[in-house]
C-alpha cells in the first residue's frame, strides 16, 4: 500500500471515529434534554439512531473524489433529517418547529448546486429545482416569523408572493436557454417559461384578486 492510499486510510478512520463520538453525544444530549422535561420519548430513538449511522457513515465519503463527496452528501442528508425528526419528536417540539421539515429538506435539495450538470439544457433544470428549493426554505422560515408575530400581513394571501417569485425563478431560468444555439432548447425554453408564466398569474391572482 502507498504512502499516501495509506494516510488517506488513516484520515478516514479518523474522522469515522470522530463522528461516531460526536454522534454518541448528540444522542446523549437529546435524551438529556427530553428527561429533563420529565417525559421520555424513548421510542423515538429507534430514529434517532439510524440516523445517527448515516450520517457516521457519511463523513468519511467527503473528499473522495467527486462521486464518493455525491454519495456522502446524499448519506449526510438523510441521516441529517432523520436526526432531526427523532430530535423533534422526542423532545416534543413538532408543534414549535415543524417548519423545519419545509426548511431542512429544502437545504438539502439547494445543496446540490455543487452538482449542476454540464448540459445547458439539465444545467437549467436542476438550477431551476435548486432556487425552487432556496425559496421553499424562505417560505419556512416566513413561517417561523408569521408564528412569532415578527411578520404581520392580515389577512392577505401573501403566498401568493412565493408564487410569482416561483414563477420568475423558472422562467428566468428558462430564458437563459435562449442563447443555446441546438434544436431542441426551444421545447425546455416553453416548459420553464410556460410553467413560471403560469405560476406568476396565479400568483398575482392570489394578491390581487383573492386578498
């Protein structure tokens, strides 16, 4: 074995090990936290622990060549989620933080930005999905901030404002094919800009027209 297949063996079993420490502390601190409220949501660790395994097995993945770094963020956001959803659960925080489970996956989607494929036409499609993603996190956190009292809109459909902001996200992605000089951008130039055209009208139908 070379020196370096060597160290790169070492600095895996290394950071293997040091996230199977911090994911024993993680699990201890949760239960810690759910005693303390006097109610133990023991079975919620039945969750909690796989997803702990998933996210110890992802670590190691990064830095391993760009397929191995794919598989560890798929693995990292998996296990990261269901972590979350044990932890939720069993300290009984669902009805306080449920707008995480918009938020959360929604990071994970817009996470793959790092991934966009060389193609014109799939590189505008998934950077549509990944913006989609980014304003369905928003749409999250507006949540948390309608519930705090920090955004106060009456009685207005202010949803309709993530819609047209849908809308303008997947036409402008859209247009940009526009510069592609083969055949067939124009099919995927009229899907993008035909679904954002449409989900901006509907979107305004709910501001203006709905309020």
């Amino acid at each position: 074995m070379s020196v370096e297949a060597e160290q790169a063996r070492g600095a895996a079993s290394g950071s293997r090990v040091a996230a199977s420490v911090a994911a024993v502390v993680a699990i201890v601190v949760v239960n810690a936290v759910d005693l303390a409220d006097g109610a133990h949501h023991w079975w919620a660790n039945f969750i909690l622990l796989p997803g702990a395994a998933l996210l110890v097995t992802a670590v190691p993945l990064f830095g391993g060549g760009k397929a191995r770094t794919a598989a560890g963020y798929v693995l990292a956001c998996a296990g990261g989620l269901t972590f979350a959803v044990a932890a939720i659960l069993m300290t009984g925080g669902m009805g306080r933080l449920w707008p995480l489970m918009i938020i959360l996956p929604c990071l994970a989607v817009a996470g793959t930005a790092f991934w966009l494929p060389a193609d014109p036409i799939g590189r505008a499609a998934h950077r549509t999905v990944v913006s989609l993603a980014g304003l369905g996190a928003a749409l999250g956190v507006t949540f948390f901030l309608l519930r705090d009292g920090v955004l106060d809109v009456g009685d207005r459909h202010w949803w309709g404002a993530f819609m047209v902001a849908a809308g303008v996200l997947a036409a402008g992605n859209g247009l940009t094919l526009l510069g592609d000089r083969r055949g067939y951008r124009l099919p995927a130039v009229v899907l993008l800009a035909g679904l954002g055209t449409a989900a901006i009208l509907a979107g305004l139908r709910e501001l203006f027209w709905r309020s």
